[in-house]
C-alpha cells in the first residue's frame, strides 16, 4: 500500500502498540491482561506496519524468523512449567519471589507465571505475525 | 516419579523446538529429533515398568489437587500406548531422513512431527476431558501442517476432506465436553465417573455420550464417517503416511474406551450394540474397500479402517476379555500399520511406483526384502503364529464367551477376505515378472526410450513419494523396517506377557477403582462403592 | 438470559449446518466459524449465567461470584479455533490457487479412479 498517510502513522502506532502490549503483559497477574492479549496487541502492531510496509519490512522489524518466535516462546513457557519441579514442586507451580519486600509492602512481585507469559506473548505474536507474512507474501 | 509423566509431554516438545531452532542443516535436525524420540523410549519403558509394578501413577498440574486441577495420570492402557507410540516415533523419526525432502525439512516436518507426538501422548496421559481436547488439537494442529507441508496439487485436495470432517468432530467434542459441564459441574474424568451416574436427567447423559461416540468415531474413521482417511492418506510422503496410520486413529479409539469405561459406564445396550454394529461395518467395509483399489498406499489406508472395526468389536463387547483383546489389537494394529506403510514406502522406492499393475519382479530382485513384506502381511491377516493371530483369536475368544456367533462369523469371514487384496499385493508385486508390463508401459508413454530402460513412465505430479525414476531406498530406511519386524515377530512368538499386560489394563478399566483412589485419593467411600456396584 | 442464549444458540446452529453443507468451500469455512462459537456458547451457557458478581471475592467477605472456568474453557476453544479457522482459510486459498475451484464437487484430484492404461497420472 502506497499512502504517505498510512505508511507515517503506522509507523507511530506499531510504537504505541508494542508498548501498551509490554503494559497488558505485565499487568495480566492481577488486573485483566495477559501474554496472549498482550501479545495479539503487539502481533496487531507489527500487522499495521505490515499493511503500509510490506511483508518484507515485517521480517525485518521481527528480526527473527517468526518460527524460531514461536518456539522459543515454547521453549520459555516450558521452562517456567520446569523450573518448580526443581524444587520438588508440581510442574507449572507457580513460583514468587518479592524484590525489596517489606512487612506491609509485597514489593516487586516476580515469579515464574510471568515467565510463561512472556513464553506466551513470543509464541502470539511468532504465531499471529508469521501467518499475515506468509499469506502477504503469497498474494 | 512425578517426572515421568511430565518427561513423556516435555521431551517431545522440547525436541520440536531445539531441533529447529538449534540448526539449519537437515541431518542434524533429523538426529536431534531420533535422540530425543530415543529419549522418550527409555522414559516410556520405565514408566510402564513402573505402573504395571505398582499400579496407577498421576501428577497434578500446577499442584491443584483434583478434580480442581488438571490431572496428568497412567493406568496400564496409558503405559502400554505409550511404548508404542514412542516406538513408532522413533521408527518413523529414523525412516524419515530418508523419506523426507530437504524442503520439507527446512519448512519444520521434525517440529511437526515431534509436536503430533507430544499431542498423542498428552491424549494418552490426561484425565481430565477438556485438557483431552485440547491435546487432541495439538495432535491436530501438528498432522494439519505435516499434511500439507511443501504440498502440491494432490496433498491439498486430500487435505481439505481431512481438515473439514475433522474439524467438525472437533466442534462436536466441544460440544459434548460443554453440555457434560453443564450437567455435572466438573471436567476430571475420575470425578464424572462417580458425579455422571447421579444426574437425575439420564437421557441427556446418553445424548452426550452419543455426542461423543460421533466426535471420536469420527477421529477413528469408523464405518460412516469414514471417506477422509482413504482420501487424504496416500497423497502423502510415506513417513507422514505411516504415523498418521499407526497412531491418530487409534488415539479416537483410545478416547471411545477411556470415556465409554470411566465416564458412561453399565449396561448402555444401545450404544454397545450400536457399537457392535459400528465395529462389523468398518471391518467389512475395511476389507471391501482393500479390495477395489490397486495403489498399495490406498490398499493399506483401507486396512486402516478395517483394523480399526476388530478394536470396535471389542470395546462393544464390553467385558474384560474383550477389552483386553482391543487393547492386544491395537497395540498390535499401531506397530503393523507403521511397519507396513514403511514398507510400502520401500516398494515404491524399488518399483518406482504404488501402483500394482506397474510393480513387479520385486521377489526376484530383493528376496530377503520381500520375506519381511510376507511376514507383515501374514500378520495382518493373522497366520499363527503372528500377532495378528494372537489379536484375532483374542476377540474370537471373547465372542465365544459372549455367544455372539455373528461376531466370531464376521471376524472370521473379515480375516479371510484380508487375505485377497494383501495376496494380490505380494502376486502383482513381488511376483509378477517385471520388466514385461514397465516397460511396455513406458514404451506407450515415450516411444524414443529404450527398451531395457528401467525408467519407468514420468510422472505428472510432482510428490516425492511417487518418485520418477527407480531408487535404492535409503539405508536409513532399513533400521526401523527390521526393528518393528523384529518386534513384531517378538509379539508373535511370545505373546504371552502382553497378553497378561492387556488383560491387566482391561481390568482395571473394567473396574475403574485403582484409576479413581490413585486421581482422587479422598473419595468418599459410600461413592466408591455406588460406583463398584455399578460395574 | 438464558433462554435467549438458547435460542440463539439454536438458531445459529441451524444456520452453521445450512453452511456446512454447502458445496462450496468458503460458505463451508464461515459455516465452520460459526458453529465453533456456538460450541462456545454453549460452554459459556452451561456453565451458568451469573451477572454483576465477580469471579474473585475479597478473602472472609462471603459474596455471590461468579464461576470463571466457562470463561477460561471458552477462552482456551476461541484461540483454538482462531488457529483452526486461520489455517483452513489459508488451506482453501491455496487449495484455490492450485485446483482452480472451491467446490468440493470438482476437489477429486487425490480421487481420480486410476485406468490401468492411462498411466500418465498416478495419484
């Protein structure tokens, strides 16, 4: 697609974009959000810069090969199920740990559901951002 | 201990990501895929070890004690099916690095393949309902891409009548897991079996069950809903081929006897008798559909359906014996299957083509080759003292208990009339004179060839499998040839462990109590005994 | 509430398997779409309708919640369909492309009834 218009504002939107989708991944523990919104907000993103840059473009702001996301992304959520069982725990417990933690304040609350998560995002938008390439690049 | 089963979804999975990941080149992608199917053996045969000594192993997810979490567990038929599976993973992990393109390798098959593994096994070790369904898409999503992976022309045809009939039974089996929900207010499978029987609305239970009965019959190809296997099977390359065969019917005929056991247990005499009847007209359709066609690959995608009918008749029988004959015959159906179809995939590599009227004189050439061929056969059939005789005569036996003399008629009737389209491959194959029919063949085709030219016809479409020219088949493709002979023949000359092993599984889906204490280990006792009653 | 989740279920329902049998493979695949989320609305009815009440209740406070497992199965069959549903369309594109047709009808390549003499195209 050839419009000046489009092709400038998408490229501030897939920014905004990416950013609101770090914002629903992190904040999916407590308030509604999460790595698959998350990551279709950000798969969404990459698609609008697709749609005014081409597919080509599209790889090139992925950097990585969209299956290689995909399984990586895998690899990551499945390590957050392994890490528990280290410890003797059922796979996919959840694991805490609390930064700066202090008798009324939880601190920074960080734990292996964020692990997955993130696993979770990279496997959304591998998924979702390599399917439109493939199908831009065919038609 | 834990670790075991977790091991038996991890591992797969894990080896799907690496092997793509970790490297570009083909042959490494291939290893890394047979370690870790190897891998999955060893943790396989310790795990059955382990439950056939001390009964029932489960796992809850996340340390949510059921029936609020999801329950992985492994009663003796999960251990059973799960040996077999790795064993066929990695036979066909072994043959595919002969079989498959370098494209098809680049494109991710040992990712796909290995996630259809993780997808069967996950089928085989869940106990609860919707986590069934959701490694039933994993299996699906993963043949979806492995089915049309560097297609052409033929593969997508097939493809589509494969991926529309499934995905309906997939809508379908989210259905009757809704409606079961709704009904019962849980989904592990332990806790409907004890919560199912006190629905005061009993008919919708049988129309769920009915539901069910559809949506798996349809994943087993049983007799009407049958016409996607023979479409979509033989468009592919023979290692898709042969996995697909050995394992994701069998997977639907695991989920019928898991769910028709422990879910709608008891004297449903429609549906067994629905069942029973199912079961004849598979078989016998099986058999006739054999009979009518002449590609080899066509011939065995009928045997498919046919086996999958002797597997009917004995979850329709509903005893023990039965059971434990299904059990015997599916384990021997998942390994015949894969070793035939690897078979096949060698003839067309020696003939340079599936298609009987233009193979020939393979006895002549390859005799060792063409004994393993007779052999397979023979066992399909069930000559004793192959395994397929053993399989057979177990389901006679249980119809004999049962007084069904149309049963053991048909059985009879159905391994006999398997012998005409198998005998007709070994005749028209391997030994039928060859050159004469070649290369008049290829005479007509191309009058400017030689005539003691080896080059059959050239072929319009482009698949790999039907392979233009005359090959030797990779030397790779021997190890899992032999190897699944060998165990096949094991089975046949000792059968006796199995069989103890089978019946044992069948007895403890007969008499789900092991099954329930080992998933919820604080049932009420009054429950238990309702349900023992039941039985 | 219920009742119209019901009906319209129903209605849906038909609708999808007037598309499901038609010959034609788009029809089909939006006749696919629909009848996966009405197997979504059914979870979601089953699973019993609770409105304004919350799935998580502030821990002493006994309060009317919600049940949030039909929410999370609907979830989990909605991003399986949308994985099924993409794949199929990408299917009957390239189906589309190679055959040259989207009526199942004339989809008979894998099927071509094999004449021993015609040998030029083995499926």
């Amino acid at each position: 697609m050839n419009s000046l218009i489009f092709s400038t504002i998408s490229r501030l939107l897939v920014g905004l974009m990416l950013l609101f989708s770090v914002f629903l991944l992190w904040r999916g523990h407590n308030e509604p959000g999460g790595g698959f919104i998350g990551g279709l907000v950000a798969a969404a993103g990459i698609i609008v810069y697709g749609l005014a840059e081409g597919p080509a473009m599209m790889r090139k702001l992925l950097r990585v090969n969209p299956r290689t996301l995909v399984l990586i992304g895998l690899l990551t959520a499945m390590f957050a199920g392994i890490l528990p069982l280290l410890q003797d725990n059922a796979f996919l417990t959840g694991m805490w740990m609390f930064i700066g933690a202090t008798a009324t304040d939880k601190g920074l609350a960080l734990g292996t559901p964020l692990i997955f998560d993130i696993g979770v995002y990279l496997v959304v938008v591998g998924g979702v951002a390599g399917m439109v390439i493939a199908l831009e690049e065919e038609l | 201990m834990n670790g075991l089963l977790i091991a038996c979804l991890l591992i797969p999975m894990i080896t799907a990501a690496v092997s793509f990941i970790s490297t570009n080149s083909a042959k490494l992608r291939g290893a890394t895929s047979i370690a870790g199917s190897g891998l999955l053996l060893m943790i396989a045969i310790i795990l059955l070890y382990q439950v056939a000594i001390g009964g029932p192993v489960s796992n809850q997810m996340g340390g949510w004690q059921a029936p609020m979490g999801i329950t992985l567990i492994a009663d003796t038929l999960s251990a059973i099916l799960i040996v077999v599976t790795a064993i066929v993973a990695l036979s066909v992990n072994i043959y595919a690095i002969g079989d498959i393109s370098e494209e098809r390798i680049a494109g991710g098959f040992f990712t796909f393949l290995n996630m259809l593994i993780a997808g069967v096994m996950g089928a085989f070790l869940t106990g609860d309902l919707f986590n069934l369904y959701v490694w039933f898409e994993v299996m699906l999503i993963s043949s979806f891409a492995l089915l049309v992976l560097g297609g052409n022309k033929v593969q997508l045809d097939g493809a589509v009548k494969y991926v529309a009939i499934n995905l309906i039974s997939t809508v379908l089996l989210l259905t009757a897991i809704g409606l079961l929900y709704g009904l019962t207010g849980t989904l592990n499978m332990a806790d409907l079996s004890m919560r199912v029987p006190q629905v005061e609305n009993q008919a919708l239970v049988a129309v769920v069950a009915v539901l069910f009965l559809i949506a798996f019959g349809i994943k087993a190809a049983v007799f009407p809903l049958y016409f996607w296997l023979p479409a979509s099977y033989h468009t592919l390359p023979i290692s898709v081929t042969a996995v697909f065969a050995a394992l994701m019917t069998k997977v639907g005929i695991y989920a019928l006897m898991r769910t028709f056991t422990l879910i709608f247990p008891g004297e449903h005499s429609a549906i067994d008798m629905t069942l029973l009847c199912l079961g004849v007209l598979t078989m016998i359709l099986g058999v006739f559909g054999a009979m009518t066609h002449s590609d080899i690959r066509r011939i065995l995608a009928f045997h498919v359906i046919g086996s999958i009918g002797f597997m009917l008749l004995g979850l329709g029988l509903g005893s023990a014996l039965a059971m434990g004959a299904a059990i015997f015959y599916m384990v021997h159906g998942i390994l015949i299957k894969a070793l035939l179809f690897m078979i096949a995939g060698i003839i067309g590599k020696l003939g340079g083509s599936f298609e009987l009227s233009r193979l020939g004189g393979l006895y002549q050439e390859r005799p060792g080759f063409s004994i393993l061929f007779l052999l397979a056969a023979l066992s399909l059939i069930g000559i004793p003292p192959l395994s397929g005789f053993w399989a057979k005569l177990l389901i006679i036996e249980a119809g004999l208990h049962h007084d069904a003399p149309l049963i053991i008629t048909s059985v009879i009737l159905v391994s006999l009339l398997t012998f005409i389209p198998l005998i007709r491959i070994w005749s028209e194959a391997f030994w039928k004179p060859k050159p004469l029919d070649v290369e008049l063949l290829s005479a007509e085709q191309s009058s400017d060839e030689p005539l003691d030219s080896k080059t059959p016809p050239s072929v319009a479409t482009g698949t790999e499998v039907v392979a233009p020219s005359i090959s030797l088949p990779n030397k790779y493709a021997w190890f899992p040839v032999i190897g699944l002979s060998i165990i096949v023949l094991l089975i046949g000359f000792f059968p006796g462990n199995l069989i103890k092993l089978s019946d044992s599984a069948a007895k403890s889906l007969m008499n789900p109590s092991t099954y329930l204490d080992t998933v919820l280990p604080n049932r009420p006792s009054v429950k238990a005994n309702a349900n023992e009653v039941q039985q | 509430m219920e009742i119209l989740l019901s009906l319209l279920v129903g209605v849906l329902m038909s609708v999808s398997v007037w598309m499901l049998l038609s010959r034609n493979l788009v029809k089909f695949l939006f006749g696919l779409v629909l009848i996966s989320n009405v197997a979504n609305l059914i979870i979601f009815k089953v699973g019993g309708l609770t409105m304004g009440a919350p799935p998580l209740i502030v821990d002493g406070i006994a309060a009317e919640y919600a049940n949030s497992l039909p929410q999370a199965l609907v979830l989990t069959a909605i991003v399986i369909g949308f994985g099924l549903v993409s794949f199929t369309l990408v299917l009957a594109l390239k189906a589309y492309q190679a055959i040259g047709t989207l009526n199942v009808d004339e989809m008979t390549l894998a099927e071509k009834r094999q004449d021993p003499d015609d040998s030029s195209e083995p499926s």
